[in-house]
C-alpha cells in the first residue's frame, strides 16, 4: 500500500524528508510515528507509484473478464485532492452512463515507459493522459498509426479551443497519410520562476529590485546567494542561489534547456519539421546555450547533487529553502503550502522569464497535458463518450479549481472563471497573464516525432553531464548533441 500527504502536509514531508521523492496519502498519526511511515515510503520511491480507483495495482496483461472495463492511465497527481477530483469525475460518469472505468495512476516519469511495455505485450490501456506522454510518446504513436483520431470529440467545443493548441495534436499519421486529431487537449502549463520573498527580505531586497534584463536576471540570484551564504556562516547551512536540474533522468532538465534555445532565438526545426542543425548560427546557439546554464553549476550556484536531481528534487530543494528560486512548469510548488495562508500570499512568489538578451519578450513552450485513445482498444465508442464528458467546460473547470490550479485550463470559456485571474492569488494570476497574453509555441514534437525520441533520450541532460562530469568543452559537447539528433532523424525518416 503506498500513501500520500495532504497538501497542508507536504512542505512539512519535504522540510524533514531530504530524500523524499514524492507524495502520498497517510492516514493522520502521531508526529513520533512520523518517520517509521517515511521510512516506508522511502523504500518504495524507486518501483514508482501505481494506484487504481477500483482495484488493486494494475498490470501489463489483464483478464478477459475486464475487457468490458474502460481501462485509463493517468499521471499521478501532486496531492490526494488532485487524485480525488479525478476519481469523482469518473463516478458521476460511471453512475450517468452504466459504465465502468479502472482509473490508475502512475508517476509522469515512469507512465511512457509503463506504457512502451504494454504495447509491446498488445495490451495498451484504452486509454492515456500524461505529461511526459505528449512531449516524448504521443506523437510517434499517432505517426505509427496506433492511435484513434478523435476528431468527433474535439468538435463540439472546438471554438473553445486556442488555434495553437488545435495544431498542437494535428499529428501526422503516417499510415493514412494524413494529419487529424489524435489526441485531445485537457489543460496546459509553462515555465515559470518560483522562488522565496523572505529569503530576499532577509538581504535587504524585494520583487521590485529583481531586474528583466536577461544577464541581470540571473546575477541576481547569484547575488542573493552570496548575500545570505554570509549572513547565515553562523549557521553552517549552505543555500543556493537556483535550483536548476542538471541531470539525464529528469525531464525539467530539457524544459528548461528548450526555453534557454529559445532565449537565444535558436530554431532547430523549421515550419515543416525539418532539422535546421547544420546551420553554423543554429550550432552556435546551442553552444551558447550549453555553456550559459552549465557555468551556473560550475561555478557553485547550484546544488552539488542537481547533477542527480529526478523531477520532484527541485521543488523539494525550494521548498526546504535549499535554494532561493527554481524552475517549473506547473503550480506543484505553491499548492504544496497553499494551506499555509501566509507563506502561500507572502513568503512565496512567482515570476515569469525575464526578456530574452536581445531585449526582447520571452517567448514560452506551452506543455499539453491531452488524452489519447488507442487503436488496440476494445473500448473505442465509450471511451470516446467519456473523454467528451471530461472535456465540457463544466467538467474541467471544476476539477481544475478542486486541484487548486496547480494546472491551467486550455478552454477559452473557463478561462472567464475569475478563479484564474484573480490578482489577489499570486501565483495562478501569474501562469493566467503568461498563457493568456504572451507569445507561446509548443514543443517540437508536436511538429515531428523524431524530437520525441531527443527529448526521451535526454540529449540535452547528457550534454550538459558532458561538459560538468566529463569536463570537455561546450563546442565539443554541442557538436555530439547536433550528431546524436541527426542521427536520431535519419533513423527515423
């Protein structure tokens, strides 16, 4: 059985907790029972998380007998409400319609790989929702012909639908021939900057002295570190400055990694989907780019185990005020403490990207959280039926607002709930100004599923481990990552 904290007990696992990984419900105990139950959670952190709302853990290959069950994978969510709210949307489709769904989740890093093994076994679920999924998966699978188009899904709300986030999931099929709709969108997110208000008191700064300028952006945090390292000497605690993930298995590794290329204006596809690496600029930026976020580390601004970080460790490290400030793409961070009023309104903020070095607006990559339906399912027309039901305006703006808003709607008429835009919340008014007003793309595995396969190998995390572990220079570490991508695409094509 594995357990999961409320969100109110979160940040309280992360502070005691240093290697704890994720979160789990834990029925409420006594504060000196506190460690046997982490104790426990810590052994299990590594075989990944797997919970069903009908039954126990699901595996690869299931009995004929549940083949008239709707079979659903789903990430698992940042908290137990997260969960639940999915759960509830499943049991008001169950009771309006007869049906059945076995629902279970698993961790976002560990769903594409659960999923690579079914379908390798002729037993995919019915149906697939997960982060990782859409930017390392969905794409090569809609190109292969193993997805259903969905089309007759999107449609009835399709005008409440970004023209960006339509030609996100039009993916090509390369079977038929043809692109179409095989996937279908559920909510979004961006990168944002999460960082400590307090921390910054505490050397005599605020949000308003933060800069915009790009270069001065980030010697800012360094600063701020230098700063508190010698007012807390006394204290024998190191603190650092930013919590970037420098490691091969974390994807906010190549989330961030994509957003410093497009900092520095570095397309490496084209309209077509065409790799534009043999451009000497394009080279150049990636050699730009390798250099600027590794000398962070070099040069002691980052935690020395970010080179081992998985996707929870930067929000742990924040949230235990290792570091002063971190990237995301989603709210995980402020709804760990939301019910703590006063860190939640006071202690802690939320930035968007500074401009680019040119002087420019950041532009931001905008990941889709989307379902998908495959091709092997038995289940095709009330799958179907439920993913219409999950998709009404009123379905997934209420389980959006029960997660907290720790992700953001894609429906343009849920965005008129003022809960998103509310000025007062400091941190979803942020995320709603971001993806509402600014210039956003998507990543580029929506344009071909060859950049899957970059992304799920992590060629940028190995660069950058290149370069910090195997001390050889940017050029050279560069030059291998364009090499590994070429390669990648003419396997592929």
């Amino acid at each position: 059985m594995l357990f999961r904290t409320k969100a109110s007990q979160i940040a309280k696992g992360f502070k005691n907790h240093q290697k704890a990984k994720l979160t789990f419900t834990v029925v409420p105990i006594g504060a000196s029972h506190c460690y046997v139950f982490m104790a426990l959670i810590l052994s299990l952190i590594n075989f990944g998380c797997t919970n069903t709302s009908k039954s126990d853990q699901s595996s690869v290959v299931e009995s004929s007998s549940e083949s008239k069950v709707l079979k659903v994978w789903w990430d698992k969510g940042f908290t137990v409400e997260e969960d639940e709210a999915l759960q509830q949307i499943v049991s008001n489709w169950e009771k309006q319609t007869g049906k059945k769904i076995k629902l279970s989740f698993f961790t976002n890093d560990e769903l594409p790989k659960k999923t690579k093994r079914a379908i390798k076994a002729g037993n995919p679920p019915d149906i697939l929702v997960g982060y990782n999924a859409k930017t390392e998966l969905n794409p090569r699978l809609a190109w292969t012909d193993q997805l259903v188009d969905v089309s007759d899904v999107i449609e009835p709300v399709k005008s409440s639908y970004p023209e960006t986030t339509l030609e996100d999931v039009h993916y090509y099929n390369n079977v038929a021939k043809k692109r179409s709709y095989y996937a279908v969108p559920l909510h979004q997110g961006t990168i944002q900057i999460f960082y400590w208000r307090d921390l910054l008191k505490q050397v005599g700064r605020s949000e308003s002295d933060i800069p915009k300028d790009w270069d001065k952006f980030w010697e800012f945090w360094k600063q701020v570190q230098d700063d508190l390292q010698a007012k807390q000497k006394q204290l024998q605690q190191n603190i650092y400055g930013l919590g970037f993930t420098y490691s091969i298995g974390a994807s906010d590794t190549y989330y961030m990694f994509e957003e410093i290329l497009e900092a520095y204006d570095v397309q490496l596809l084209d309209s077509k989907g065409q790799l534009l690496i043999d451009d000497p600029k394009v080279r150049q930026g990636i050699i730009k780019g390798l250099e600027w976020y590794a000398k962070f580390y070099q040069q002691g601004y980052v935690p020395p185990d970010a080179l081992n970080w998985l996707n929870p460790d930067n929000n742990r490290n924040l949230l235990n005020r290792a570091v002063v400030m971190t990237p995301n793409t989603t709210l995980a961070i402020p709804i760990a403490v939301r019910q703590d009023r006063d860190t939640y309104l006071n202690k802690l903020g939320t930035l968007e990207f500074p401009n680019k070095p040119n002087g420019k607006p950041m532009r931001y990559l905008v990941l889709y959280k989307e379902a998908v339906l495959f091709a092997k399912s038995k289940n095709q027309k009330i799958a179907k039926s439920f993913l219409g039901y999950l998709i009404q305006p009123e379905v997934m703006g209420s389980y959006l607002k029960a997660t907290g808003g720790r992700n953001f709607p894609v429906l343009k008429s849920v965005w008129k709930d003022p809960f998103w835009t509310d000025p007062s919340d400091p941190h979803i008014s942020v995320v709603a100004k971001t993806l509402i007003t600014r210039q956003t793309r998507s990543y580029y595995s929506a344009q071909n599923p060859a950049y899957c396969i970059v992304l799920e190998e992590n060629v940028w995390g190995k660069a950058l481990q290149r370069i910090l572990v195997d001390h050889i220079t940017p050029e050279q570490s560069a030059d291998e990552a364009i090499n590994r991508i070429k390669q990648i695409f003419a396997q592929w094509n």
